[in-house]
C-alpha cells in the first residue's frame, strides 16, 4: 500500500510525516519522530509499556496506526518535563519513592498517572490502582509506584493550596 | 553474632534513605534499551518457526520470500551449522546438540527453523510468512514421566535417552533417621512451569567491523561469560566480541540469556556486512525464546518425631527441561546448598533427575530452581505440623537453626554464614498481629467463608559460587564466581567507577557508588558509575545468583580502600610522618594528634596527577585502582560423595499471607500480605524493598495464575499476555514489611543478598495459605499455579 501523509501534533510541536499504513504508532512515534521513550512490551494490548495520552485519555500506541493519529495530539513521556526542563512533580515522586526497577514500564506507568492526576488531583488509592490496572510492572509488585502517585497528588495539590485541603497521610 | 539497626550509625551513606543514581534517567524517558539501539543501515530479522512438536525437517524453501522487495537474506540450520559451533550445554552431553536454528529435525512447537532479515521488521515478518517448509511429523513427549519410559519418542536420538541427568546424593544417615522416627509421611507436590517473563523481551543488535575483526554486540543480556560463549560459537578469537554493558536490560531476573540470539545475529552481521537486530515479538519471546522455568515433580517424604523434631527428608525432583540442555539442568543442583531449608535437619536424601521433551527449554529462573524446591520443603513442614496436630509456627520455630549454632554446616557440606531465625519470624508475627490475625480468619470462616493464613520461610543463597557445575559436570573445574570494579580519580577530584556488567534493574550503579562513597567518605551523589563493554573491561560473572551486593560491593569496597590506602600514603610521605598517626576524614588527610596540620583532598589529587617529584618513592602516579574478588570460601571442588561448599551468604524471609477463596469460582484472593526479611545490611533500602515487592508479586503470579500450559499436541497454549496471566495491581496486596539485620562475617559491610528472596518464599506462603483454607473441607492442593479452575474443580469433589 502507498504511503499516507499525516499531521499529528506530539508534546505540542506539528510533525508531517509520510508512512505506511500499517505502521503502527508506537513505531511511528519511536522509528520516524525518534521518540524512544516509548516502549513496547506485549503488542497485543495487554501490557501498558507502550501507554501514551492520545487527545487526553491515555491509550495503547501499539494498537493504534499512524495514520489514525492523523489530525490528533499525542503526548509521551519527553513532554512530561517542567518548562524549564526540571522533572515534573510526578516524575520527581517516582524518583522519590523508587517506583521503577529496569525502567521499561517506567514511562507507560507515567503516562496512565499524569492523566489520572489530571482528571483528577486528589485520588484514592483505588482509583490510582484503577488507572494502573492496565499497565504491568514485572519489577516493583506496583507498590512503591501507588505511593508515587499519592506523594505526587498530595504535592501537587500543596503547591496549588486553592485545590482542596490535603487529606493524604504520609 | 550481633544484630543492629538498619540505620546503623556505623554508616554515612549505606543503609539511608538515598535516591538511586539510575531511576533520574528512566522517568525522563531516556533509558536506553537494545531496541533503541539504531545503526545506519540496519537490517531486521524475523523468524520461521516449527508449528510442530517434534518434525523432521525435509525441504525449505526460499525463493518466494526472497522475492520480495527489502528481504534481503534468508538462512537456514543447515547453512548455520556449518558455519558455528554448538551452544554451550551446563552439561556434559556432546550427544544433545543445539544451534540457534534447528537442523534436520525440530523438537518444540515453536522453535526456530529459518530467520529472514529485511530492512524493516515489517518486511521480515512478511518474507517469513512465504518461506515453506516441509515437514515430516515425527511422534513427541511433552510430559517429564513419560519422557523416562523406554519406549518414549527420543527427543535426542544420537543421546539414546531423553534422561539429561540422574544422580541420587545421600548426605548423612537418611535410612537409619529415617528407621528411628515416630512418623513418617509421603506426598507429591508439583510445580508448574513458569518464568519471569520480563516485559521487554530479548533483543540484539550486532555489527561486524572487517577492518578491525570485531564484532560489536548490544543486547538485554544477563549472562555469565557471554562474550566467550558467542565468539566460540561463532569460531572467533574471545578479543573479537566487544559486548557493550552500557544498554539498559528491560528486566530479567534470570533468563535474558540471549546466546542462540546472539549467535544467529553475529553470524548474519558477518556475513551480510551490516547492522543486524533481532528484537522478539511477544509471540516469539514465549514460545521460541527458550526462556521457560523449572517444571518440576517432587516425591517428598519426611521422618519426624512426635515433639515436633524433623529427623530426615528424602526428595526426589523430576525436572521437565524441554527440548535442549543449556545450562537449565543445573537448576537442580544450586538448591543443595540449601536443601534442608533453615532446618536442623541432619540427614536428607536427594535425587535430582533432568529429562528432556518436546517443550521449549527452559532457562534460568530467579533463584536458580530454590523456589520450587522450597515450596516443597515448606509443603513438607506444614504437613508434619498436620499430622502431628501442632501449629505450623511452633513447628517451624522447633527446628529452626538457632543463632548461636553459625556458621553452620549442613548435610550437604554448605556452611550457613548467619542468620536469626527466630527473631525474623517473631517479628513478623507481631507485625501480622498473629493472634489478631487468626481471629479475622475464623471470623472469616464463622461467616461460611474459606479463608486460610500461610506460614513459609525462606533462605535465599546468595553471593553464587557456580559450585553446581563442577558438581553435575565433573569435566568442568569452576571454583571462581569472581567479580571486579575499577575506580578512579581524576585531576579535577571526582570519582567514576567502572563496572563490566550490564543492569537489569537491580541498581548496581547506585550500589557501587554507594559503597565507593562510603569507603571514600564522599557524597555518592558525585560519583559517576560506568558500565564498560567486554574488551575494555575486568572480568565480571554478571548479576546471576543474587551476588551483586556481596561481590560487586566487594569489589568496589575494594578499590576504594586501595585509592584511600594511597591518598593516606601520599599525605604521610608530604607531611613526614608514619601514616598510622594519620587520619582520613572525608577524603582530607590530617595528623591525628594535630589536626591543624592536613592535606585537603583537592591538594592531594594534585600531587597526584601533576607533582610526581611529591610522590612517594616509585609509587604509580595518578588515582586509580582496579579490584578482582573471589567469592568468600570459595575454591573448593565437591567431595565424590556431592558433598559441597555452594554459596556463601544466607538471607531469611518469613512470609504470612491471609487468603480467601470465593467458594462459586474457586478464585483466591489474598486480604493481607506480612513479611519479615533479614539481607544483612541493606546498601539502599528502597532497592532492597523494591525487590522483595517485586519477588512476592512474581511468586504470586506463580502461586495462582502463571503457567506455560500445553495441549496434548504438544502446543504452547499461553503464549500471549491474554491468556499467560502476569498479575497485575489488583492481584497484588499491600504488603507489609519489617527489617531485621543479622550482618554476613564475610562480605565488606555485612551485606547479603536479595533479589530472590520474595520469589523464593511467596510460592510456598500463598500455598500454605490455600491449604489452610480447603484444611476445614478435608481437602488439599499440592500443584501449583493454583488457578480459580483448579480450585473449583477440587471444591466440586466435595459438593458432590
């Protein structure tokens, strides 16, 4: 099949690009943009490693074509970065409490979380582990990463007082 | 042996709450895994496999894949053959012979028959599909016990049995202990076959440089001697294979041992005169990429006494390795340095029997076969308990080795450095709020539910002295495990250490700048810790048989203390005094009974690197030093009768999980998970709690969901993560921990190991737990996974 032009918008910035249709995003994001922060794990959906934000929601790249982001926004884990290229408070909280091992589900993990904490600032350790659910960690038994999370959230609401009192013990 | 806080005071920077120096890199998404490795004009490989068991392989044909446009090459067993040497095989078995793609015949459904290399993965995966293969179905053995009947389909005909290994060790007086107990009881436990599939499968990349001779290797490798390995197979000189240690490992926790990968790719770089990279898919990982676990059959009997004394223990293991030996046979023989478990148990006796079939082989698995072998010893000690009418604690606690008998030597000739039993496990009860605890149980069970509390403990050797293979392969003369860091200084005072091993998650970098930092007395946060490649590198055993604390801490204490030993030596020379009237205080240099008079770091660094006429007479100018450790009591070969010194160092974990079983499904569901653990002193807590999370969730996985199941075809029938079930957050309980530390005598800062630990007792504890929740019904479930189907079959038994 020929290939197809497509415009999609990732971490803010346009790009055009020509591809094949049966390439997938997750490789388009990786191969063509050189986005390697992204990984695949299982490519059939199950795994999560490949979890970017597509238009907000977090979605699998690897089940998705290029050619379907077309006229989308996608954003990965090299757009999480603070604007002046510090870490994000999510990111630092991942740090923080040591929720990665090998670091391949690391950026999939973030990814499901900085939509959660987006939608919604003060969770419940159930709804974290809801927004993880589909995202395996063969390393970390997912513990260290709940807590991240629930550092992260109580931080983030701490720097915006407005959002709500803090009701997360540490 | 005295016990002390983690948070020793002793330490500045060992046993703290630290950040890692790697996780900074990964949550910025810039790891840099071996499918990130991209070089100009790479090409891909794709594989044909063996949709049969077992087949004789007539005619391959190439001609329509090579027709399309980007296939650039498809190769064969036959021409790869020809052209390599056999992979290595832990055993001695010139008759089981194995090459990356088979020949002449395939011997698991899935296995590798022709590889097709293309410019992209996509177009391989075309060409793979137009290659045609004729096969000639031959008859196959997937079940272990069958395998062993005379007539059975030989997996390796030239071999002339599917029997890999057999051997039966005796240590101490088995049939007289055995003749002399109250009781005696007899079981079968089985475990499944299960792995640790990691989530990045294998990869490789390789590239050939004809002007130099070398070919250069990046790969998610954890393998012992895989450089050697690759170049004998692929008939090069050892100094021809550069295997760069700086690509990060998506996981591993034993099987990334690629060889078959790397050989097939080396050999195609070469010949085809590009980039070659082979990145598994999923479907390629599970089934071809000979990284299985154990699967295993145990006949257990145990000789007690009515007051709770374990006399004796006969085990019988019966090893399923699949269809090539490697170095999985071995897998029975690492858990003889612990084959009584944390027991005084004087006599055992030990069959350990390894049979070939036609599964995909297996490959090494977190804890090198002790997980299963635990699960049965723990199996055994909750039915003494059973019989006998006692509570499985107190069972436990009766036989305990006490902390005043270490160092102490077991039946097999293993010497247990140290540990506090008791302690652990009292401590763990109180966490657990045992009394607490059981009454939830029976409240539980008051309101008709079938809850059930497990009780396992676990010894995870570590520090790994590979004293296994001259013990199943007496041609093979290993007494070295060694492992190296070098360390320097540069001119402008900061420190870098160099070490020769890849890293799978378990921190290396920020342990040895964490110990380097500690002997030198400077802030970790500066030290910069490289991963060299193979060439330029000191000799390294890779991070296998949780022995990277132990030994590469060991190391890079060791050269630390060499650099510091200088530093103090070049300040006595400038200051004219002997250097035991020194003292070294972070990193300056200053007269004990004068502290006025020193020498700064910075000032000594620069004497060093620049003012040679400051030196000491004939001493090597510049800060830099390099060190090789042995394994602690290590170099000693078996006795002719098995008996042998295996690894050094012993951690302890007691597990308590509280389980309950939905009665319609059969479906288990743990509410509570209580675990206490003693690694000696832990180097970075996090990394050390991160791992036992991780290795209870692993063993969970394998308690209850996670098996390589096969039809009676002999298909692979969990191939995918749809129907192999990793267990995911909400399988996975909050679990609660308490430290203890009882410090090893033999390692740098009383460290030991414990990456396996988790792994090696949840099998056994989540077991435990479900026995004790079917125990009311009368009813008992010694295979593991147990899935919900199991279960429910088995609570069916009784309803009806």
């Amino acid at each position: 099949m020929k290939p197809r032009e497509i415009s999609v918008t990732v971490n803010a910035k346009r790009y055009r690009s020509e591809v094949p249709p049966r390439l997938t995003l997750v490789d388009y994001l990786r191969e063509v943009l050189g986005l390697i922060g992204t990984h695949t794990g299982c490519e059939h959906g199950v795994c999560g490693a490949c979890s970017v934000i597509f238009d907000g929601q977090p979605i699998r790249s690897c089940l998705m074509f290029a050619i379907q982001a077309d006229g989308h926004e996608v954003e990965t884990v090299e757009g999480l970065a603070e604007a002046d290229g510090g870490l994000s408070p999510l990111q630092d909280a991942f740090w923080e409490t040591h929720a990665l091992q090998c670091g391949y589900c690391t950026p999939g993990m973030l990814m499901a979380t900085h939509a959660l904490l987006r939608s919604n600032p003060d969770p419940t350790v159930d709804e974290i582990k809801e927004a993880i659910g589909g995202n395996l960690c063969r390393c970390t038994g997912y513990q260290q990463i709940v807590e991240a999370v629930r550092l992260a959230a109580k931080r983030m609401r701490g720097a915006h007082p407005e959002a709500g009192k803090d009701t997360i013990d540490e | 042996m005295s016990s002390e806080a983690p948070d020793s005071p002793r330490f500045r920077y060992v046993s703290r709450k630290r950040r890692t120096k790697e996780d900074r890199r990964f949550i910025a998404g810039e790891g840099r895994f071996v499918a990130d490795i991209g070089l100009p004009g790479m090409k891909h490989v794709a594989l044909v496999t063996s949709p049969h068991p077992a087949a004789r392989i007539d005619a391959i044909r190439t001609e329509e894949a090579l027709k399309i446009e980007g296939v650039v090459a498809v190769i064969t067993g036959e021409e790869l053959a020809q052209a390599t040497n056999p992979l290595m095989s832990g055993l001695n078995l010139p008759d089981v012979r194995r090459f990356p793609l088979a020949v002449d015949r395939a011997r698991y459904a899935g296995e590798w028959v022709a590889a097709v290399v293309a410019d992209s993965r996509y177009i391989a995966e075309d060409g793979a599909e137009l290659v045609e293969v004729d096969y000639d179905p031959l008859p196959f053995v997937v079940d272990a016990e069958e395998a062993m009947a005379e007539d059975a389909p030989a997996v390796h005909p030239a071999h002339g049995t599917n029997v890999l290994y057999r051997r039966k060790f005796v240590y101490g007086a088995v049939e007289e202990d055995f003749a002399a107990a109250d009781h005696r009881l007899a079981f079968r436990a089985c475990w499944g076959r299960n792995s640790t599939v990691p989530i990045e499968t294998f990869g490789v990349v390789a590239k050939w440089h004809p002007g130099t001779g070398t070919l250069d290797v990046w790969a998610s490798i954890q393998m012992p001697k895989y450089p050697e390995q690759i170049a004998r197979a692929l008939r090069l000189d050892a100094n021809c294979v550069r295997v760069h240690y700086d690509v990060d490992v998506g996981g591993s926790y034993g099987v990334k041992r690629g060889i078959k990968h790397t050989v097939l790719v080396g050999y195609l770089a070469r010949k085809l005169g590009c980039p070659v990279r082979l990145i598994e898919d999923r479907l390629e990982n599970m089934t071809g990429g000979d990284a299985h676990g154990p699967e295993r059959i145990f006949d257990v009997e145990a000789a007690f006494n009515g007051d709770g004394e374990i006399r004796s223990l006969r085990l019988r293991a019966l090893d399923n390795v699949g269809a090539y030996a490697g170095r999985a046979p071995l897998q029975l023989a690492k858990p003889i340095g612990a084959i009584v478990g944390p027991y005084r148990i004087k006599s055992v006796e030990y069959e350990a029997i390894s049979v070939t079939t036609n599964k995909t082989p297996q490959e090494a698995v977190r804890g090198f076969g002790q997980s299963p072998t635990n699960f049965a010893i723990e199996t055994a000690v909750d039915k003494i308990a059973r019989t006998l009418d006692r509570d499985r604690v107190e069972i436990r606690k009766r036989n305990f080795i006490r902390k005043d008998e270490f160092p102490y030597t077991i039946p097999s000739g293993s010497e247990y450095d140290s540990g506090d039993y008791h302690t652990v496990q009292d401590k763990v009860l109180d966490l657990a709020d045992f009394p607490a605890l059981i009454a939830r149980r029976d409240a539980l069970r008051a309101e008709g539910k079938l809850a059930g509390i497990g009780i396992a403990s676990c010894l995870e050797p570590s520090g790994g002295n590979a004293a296994f293979e001259p013990l199943f392969n007496p041609a093979n003369e290993t007494t070295t495990w060694m492992e190296s860091c070098v360390t320097k200084i540069d001119l402008a005072g900061t420190v870098t250490s160099i070490m020769a091993t890849a890293s799978a998650g378990q921190g290396h970098e920020t342990l040895v700048a964490t110990v380097t930092g500690e002997e030198l007395e400077r802030d970790p946060d500066g030290i910069r810790v490289v991963r060299s490649d193979s060439l330029a590198s000191l000799p390294s055993n890779s991070p296998v048989a949780s022995r990277m604390a132990i030994m590469l801490g060991g190391a890079a204490s060791g050269a630390a203390k060499i650099l510091k030993r200088k530093l103090i030596d070049i300040a006595a020379h400038n200051l004219q005094l002997p250097a035991d009237r020194l003292v070294y205080e972070g990193g300056n240099v200053a007269v004990r009974d004068d502290p006025g008079r020193s020498l700064a770091w910075d000032e000594l660094v620069e004497i060093a690197h620049r003012k040679y006429h400051q030196m000491p007479l004939g001493m090597e100018p510049g800060l830099q030093a390099s060190y090789v450790w042995e394994v602690p009591k290590g170099g000693e070969l078996p006795d002719a009768a098995g008996r042998v010194r295996m690894y050094p160092c012993y951690s302890f974990e007691a597990h308590i999980p509280l389980v309950e079983i939905d009665r319609q499904t059969g479906q288990v569901k743990i509410l509570e998970y209580f675990i206490g653990h003693d690694c000696g002193t832990m180097i970075n807590p996090d990394i050390v709690h991160g791992m036992i999370y991780g290795g209870i969730a692993h063993g969970i996985g394998a308690a209850l969901y996670e098996i390589f199941a096969y039809n009676d075809d002999g298909q692979l029938l969990t191939g995918t993560f749809m129907d192999y079930l990793l267990p995911s957050v909400h399988e996975i309980p909050d679990i609660k921990m308490v430290d203890h530390s009882t410090p090893s005598p033999l390692t740098s800062m009383g460290q030991k190991g414990t990456g396996e630990g988790g792994y090696l007792g949840a099998p056994a504890a989540v077991a435990s737990a479900v026995n004790d929740a079917l125990a009311p019904l009368g009813l008992e479930l010694n295979a593991l996974p147990m899935r919900p189907g199991d279960i429910e079959a088995l609570l069916r038994t009784k309803s009806e």
